[in-house]
C-alpha cells in the first residue's frame, strides 16, 4: 500500500467563536469561516483524515516527501517530518502533527478498529474538567457557571480567570497580562460556592511574574486547588524550577513550549514542573504517545491542552493514573454544551451524568464527515 495523494479540503462554514489581538477568545455572533480537512489516499483506496491543515505546505513540502511511501510506517514518517520543523526548519511544527493525525485514522478506517484500540486500549470512559473561556466577568458569574457545571456532573473545574483584561474597566490591557489579586478573589469564591468536593485548578495563560506564581500558588494550596498550570511565560525553565521546589500546589506545564516530546523531556528532568503538559500540534498522536510513556516511566502525569477526536483517542488508552483528565471547553455561561459542527455528524466528547466523556469507538479518530456540506461549501481554486 502506498500513498498517492495528499490534499487540503477547505470549506467554508461558520463559527461563534472570536479571536482577539491579545490572543484570548471570546464568544458572539455567528460568523462566516474558513475550516480545512487533511486527507491521505493510498493506491488501494484507502483514507484517512484529519481536521485542519495548511495547503501551502502540505503541497509544497510534505506531499513530495511522503508520496510514494507506506502510511503504515508511521514511525519513519513522524522522525521526517520532525527533522523538517527542527533541524531544517521547512515545516510549522503543528503541520506534522496533522499528518501523524490523519495516518493513525487511515490505519484504523483500514482495520475497523478506533485509535485508542490500535493503541494498546485502556478505559472508553474518561474523567473530564469543564474548562472556562478567560474574562467571563466578576467572582460572581464564575460562581454561577462552577455551579452550574458541577449540576451537569462535572466533578472538576478550571479556571481561566483575568488574562489581557482589565477586570475593573472591562477592557483590553496587554501591558498588565495578569490579575493575580483578582483572580485569586475569583478562586476562593468559586471553592466557597462548590464546597471541598469538587476538583479545582487554575490556567492564568502565562500572564504572570515569578513573584506573582509564588503568591498565587501559595492562596491556592490554602484553597486545595489541584494544579497550578501554565503561570508563566514558557520560553524560560528556571523560573519553573523555582516555583516546582518552593511550592506545594502541583505545577502543569509547559503548554506551548516549542520541541514536543524533547523539550518536555528536558522539563522533566530540570524539575521545572510537576505534571507535563502537549497536544497534537506538538508531534501528533506520535508524538503525544512517547510523551505518556516517559511519563509513565517517571511515575508524572500528563495532562493533554484541550479537547478533540485525537485527544479522546489517547486518553482511551492511557491510563488514568498517567492522564487523569479530558479537558472539555472552553466553557462558558450558555455555551455550555458542545454542538456538533455544521460539517461532522458527531462530536468528541459526550458527556454521561457522572461527568466522563465517552470514548468514541467508530474506526479511526472516530468523526463522521458530512461530505454533503463539505461539498457544497467547498472552497475551490477557481473561487
């Protein structure tokens, strides 16, 4: 079997989410945008998928490299395409991690099995957090929504509180990122209201000091917050060492700390953080797979950055003593329940009443494509 296409399907469809300069995102009115599906072909007809991709790329770099080639020899493939974003730097690293995406759905639309069995198989029930959008307004509203959640079953909540906002004058302010003062003031509000049995974290989306972490970590082990993730900015490790040693509230991250598996390898052994932190775009199901097992070696979590149909399939199989959560969000006052987008029939992660997300079990990553709309809204070179 060898591949003999790759292509980027782009379409036009909608969303409600909104993008800001200072990078958070923010919930409104619908508006037109542009997705994009991955697919992988082989001689034999079979296919795998993949949401998102770059054209450019794809058709400029890895479609020379890879046609030709057998997709069943992921390993080969994921060590290419990882010298062509680090050593010769030709590919944006979260390119790679949709191509390994889209070969582990070809493998298990060919064998009819869902990744997570191809995996080794753990668990098709996994604990999940409802994780907050950022800036949702005073210690109130939170108070409201954490209720509101733990009434929906979530055992655990997380906190995105102030990041690149002024809470008092409720407007952007990129040059004081972070709020400690005011997000703890939301924190303690939001244990007060739930009560001790109810799992708490906070992500304040590297907007703060090293004085300010120390200061915030230390009110939140008064408050038996969970975790601390992602305080600070990641493109330092001391300042993570530091705050690993001095603390006793356990310290997630690097989130987005370019280099996937190798750099979060290096964090581990520097002690910069208690639990590690990736997703997809950093490596792929690869990639994200070899991080778990060196955690599991090390006897450390790994918590997965956000949801998804890849992220679900890796959480089926790892255990939940090494990734304990699914992060499902972000979540806000009545945008609470994920839709199925207007292109997939289906989402990732149902929710039972005990607050798990089920583990889809359909070959591959586990979606089902309305090509019907995809067709229609497809974005042509003509157009």
């Amino acid at each position: 079997m060898k591949i003999t296409d790759i292509e980027v399907i782009q379409f036009r469809t909608w969303s409600t989410g909104h993008g800001t300069r200072w990078g958070y995102g923010v919930q409104g009115r619908r508006q037109e945008s542009i997705n994009a599906i991955t697919k992988i072909s082989t001689d034999d007809g079979a296919a795998g998928y993949a949401l998102g991709g770059n054209p450019d790329t794809m058709e400029r770099v890895v479609k020379p490299l890879l046609l030709g080639e057998d997709p069943l020899d992921r390993e080969k493939i994921w060590h290419w395409l990882d010298q062509l974003t680090s050593g010769r730097p030709k590919l944006p690293e979260r390119d790679p991690g949709i191509v390994d995406c889209t070969l582990w759905d070809l493998a298990g639309r060919l064998t009819g099995l869902p990744v997570n069995k191809l995996l080794g198989g753990a668990r098709e029930r996994v604990k999940a957090y409802a994780s907050t959008a950022p800036n949702l307004g005073g210690p109130d509203v939170y108070v409201e929504h954490a209720l509101a959640c733990k009434q929906r079953g979530y055992k655990a909540y997380k906190i995105h509180a102030y990041i690149h906002w002024n809470p008092h004058t409720e407007e952007p302010a990129p040059l004081h990122p972070g709020f400690p003062e005011e997000d703890v003031e939301v924190c303690r509000a939001v244990r007060d209201a739930v009560g001790d049995d109810m799992v708490l974290m906070l992500d304040p989306y590297g907007s703060y000091t090293l004085e300010e972490s120390l200061w915030v970590g230390r009110e939140l082990e008064k408050l038996n917050f969970y975790w601390l993730e992602h305080p600070m900015l990641e493109t330092r490790m001391e300042p993570y060492r530091r705050l690993a040693r001095e603390l006793s509230i356990a310290i997630c991250s690097p989130e987005h700390a370019p280099g996937g598996l190798f750099s979060r390898a290096e964090w581990l052994l520097q002690g910069a953080a208690d639990m590690l932190r990736s997703d997809i775009h950093y490596g792929g199901i690869t990639g994200c797979w070899k991080l778990i097992n060196v955690c599991q070696a090390f006897g450390l979590q790994c918590e997965l950055h956000m949801s998804g149909w890849a992220h679900a399939q890796l959480l089926g199989a790892a255990p939940a003593a090494t990734c304990e959560y699914y992060e499902r969000g972000l979540l806000s006052p009545g945008n609470d329940d994920p839709q199925t987008v207007p292109y997939l029939r289906n989402i990732p992660d149902p929710l039972d009443d005990e607050g798990n997300i089920v583990v889809s079990q359909l070959p591959g990553l586990g979606f089902e494509i309305d090509w019907d709309y995809i067709e229609e809204h497809r974005i042509r070179p003509s157009d």
